[in-house]
C-alpha cells in the first residue's frame, strides 16, 4: 500500500488546477455485468446532449432516513465532508450532498430487496421529515457550512442537495392516498402519481426552510436498476425536468440502460465499477474509464469502512486509476462512502488512515478550485 501511495502522491503532484455493498443491496448480484436487455436491441445509440444536467463536481452520498443508522447527521459530523483546514485559511469539499436511503429500519423497503415489506406513504414521510429536522441532515449541513464562512472563508457556490426517491415497490397495492384516491402500485399511473407526490412535498419543504447555503438541485431514482420500474421512470424524469430541477441514477456495473438511459429521461448518470466490493480484476477499473468515456457518463468512487486501519489498497487502485485516465479533469464523480467513512478516516489516529483521508481531501479540494471545468455544462 505504501508503494501505491507514493505513486498516487507524485502523480497528484502534476494533477493540473483545474454506491454501494451490493452483497447488502442486492444479494442475487456478484458485480458481473447481467445480459438482461435494456431499451431497445442491438449496439446501443451514443446518448443525445441534454441542456439540463448537475453543475456538482463531487457529490456525497448520506445515508440518514433509516431509524437503524448509527451515525447521527449534526453540524459537527459534517465538517470533514464541507471543508478541509489549510494552514490558517480553510478549503471547501464536496459541493454536492445526495441524501438517500434504502429502508427504514423497521421492515420496510425503499427500493426492491432491503426489507420484507415495502414503504408505504407513511414510511416516506417519516424519511422526509428525518431529512428536514431540526438541527440534523440538510439544516444541520447549511449550519456546517455557515460555521465556515464565520470563520473568514467566502464560499462563491451554494452547496447543492440531491435527493432519492424511494422506487415505488409493485406489491404495495395499498400505499397511501393521494387526492382522496388510494394508491395501488400494480399500476404504473399510481406509482407515478406517489412520485410526483414525493417530489412536491420534498420541494416545497426545502423551500420553507429557507436555507442561507444550499440549493436543491434534484432527485436521484433510488433503484439501481430498470428491471422494477423501466415503465415509469420517464414520466417521473420528465415531471422533475420540468421544475428545471436534475434527475440522477447511479446504476451499478453495465446495469441496463446504463449505456442508453436518455429514454428514461436521467439528466446525470455515473457508473458504478463495483471493483471495491467483488473478487473481479484490477482491470474492471480500466474498463469502467472506458464505458464512461465511450457513453458520456460520470463514474462513482465506491469505499467502506473495510479501508480503516491500513486496509484501504483496493481505494487507492481507483484513484490511480482514475488519475491515469485523467477523470479528475473529464467527469463528475460521486463518492459512495458506507455511511461514514469519511468522517471516521478524518477522525483516526491511525497514520493510515491519514494518509488516505489526506490524498482524498486533495483531490476534491483540487477539483472544487478549477474555474469552468469542461465536464460542466451549466
């Protein structure tokens, strides 16, 4: 690890100024790529330009809807993801915040294969209330970021937040009514009638806080795959579109559609390597740069806590690997962290651990500093 760090240290040096365990998610998926077909047969079309898409450079996925998440989202939790000390001045970090979740701790299921039942309405709105809390989630990261400022450093671009739409799971006949009307999620107009409704109440919610440092930039389709819901995701894409707001997959490796997701109406996608998590080559790395570059997609940094005390070689394989292919100048990156890991790296001891929270701060600080990078179109 040490040989791998030195190398990824002296190639940072000329760096220009300028998702997710499945083994939990998904326990049927191995990181293979499924010959399930998406949309449409044959080689897939490049996709089409969109003249709506993220201005987020580094987005952070936060898991916190869940009443069975240790980790506690206050102001002081969020500090290591909003700004990093340099000597007496300070950095910003990640520009973008994507908060989802995949149940909600008590056996209920935001997206197909998390729990034995699926969310109803009730579940969604006990998850958006979690999110607008006082004094925890989204106001608790305005609060972070507003410490910072106190402290002397201008933030010239508001923090902006993503936000998951739960998948609206088919068995869920009697989800909630809408309107006077009762959900039933074998029909496809249902289940995009509760989406809509998610995105409204979402909206107008972050509207009514009125935070000082944050913007909501859109909505990510939590399932990571289309084989649940392809036959609705557009309306839902085209209903956020509307609202010039973003709307954001991450899918896992060579999911369908992945590589022709302009029919499902997706402003934004980055690919999941999934190398982190499954016995696959160091090769999968390469290929992923590929896929995405071929496609005009973003790609995802995916770690864990596996990479506390001394363990995180595999992390540093992506960011070589990235680094070679120049990703850092050419996508936007997301970053699936577990549920902390970034925090626990910036609060240890271990010289390791440092040490790579140190090559991770560099790289997106670096990244935020660049004036009108060319993957951003805004």
């Amino acid at each position: 690890m040490k040989k791998a760090f030195l190398i990824l240290t002296t190639l940072l040096i000329s760096f220009s100024t300028m998702s997710c365990n499945k083994n939990y998610m998904y326990p049927d998926y191995d990181g293979t790529e499924k010959e399930t077909p998406g949309p449409g047969t044959g080689e897939p079309e490049l996709p089409v330009e969109t003249t709506l898409t993220t201005s987020i450079r580094d987005l952070v996925l936060i898991y916190g809807g869940g009443s069975d998440r240790a980790q506690t989202w206050n102001k002081d939790a969020f500090y290591p993801y909003v700004a990093a000390a340099n000597n007496t001045a300070y950095d910003w970090m990640f520009d973008g915040f994507l908060f989802l979740e995949l149940n909600d701790g008590k056996g209920h299921a935001f997206t197909t294969g998390h729990a034995p039942d699926p969310a109803l309405k009730v579940h969604w709105q006990e998850m958006i209330d979690k999110y607008f809390a006082e004094n925890l989630s989204i106001g608790a990261l305005d609060q972070c970021v507003d410490g910072v400022i106190q402290k002397g450093t201008t933030l010239s671009r508001k923090r902006r937040i993503s936000i998951g739409i739960p998948e609206p799971i088919k068995t869920a006949t009697a989800w909630g009514e809408v309107n006077g009307k009762m959900l039933d999620f074998s029909k496809d107009e249902d289940r995009i009638t509760a989406c809509k409704w998610f995105v409204d109440e979402v909206s107008k919610k972050f509207q009514e806080r009125k935070y000082n440092h944050l913007e909501l930039d859109g909505f990510y389709w939590i399932a990571e795959e289309v084989e649940n819901t392809g036959t609705m995701i557009a309306a839902i894409g085209d209903y956020v579109q509307k609202k010039t707001l973003t709307f954001v997959w991450i899918p896992w490796w060579k999911s369908p559609g992945y590589n022709n997701y302009k029919p499902y109406k997706f402003t934004d996608v980055y690919l999941q390597p999934n190398y982190f998590f499954y016995d696959v080559p160091y090769s999968r790395l390469q290929d992923a740069c590929d896929e995405a570059k071929k496609f005009k997609i973003n790609l995802e940094i995916e770690f864990s806590e596996e990479v506390l005390g001394g363990r995180g070689q595999k992390l540093y394989d992506y960011l070589e690997v990235f680094e070679k292919n120049d990703v850092y100048n050419t996508m936007k990156l997301a970053y699936y962290q577990s549920e902390n890991t970034i925090l626990r790296l910036y609060q240890s001891t271990n010289t390791a651990d440092q040490e790579l929270y140190k090559l991770l701060k560099d790289i997106v600080t670096k990244r935020q500093k660049v004036e009108n990078p060319p993957y951003l179109k805004n």
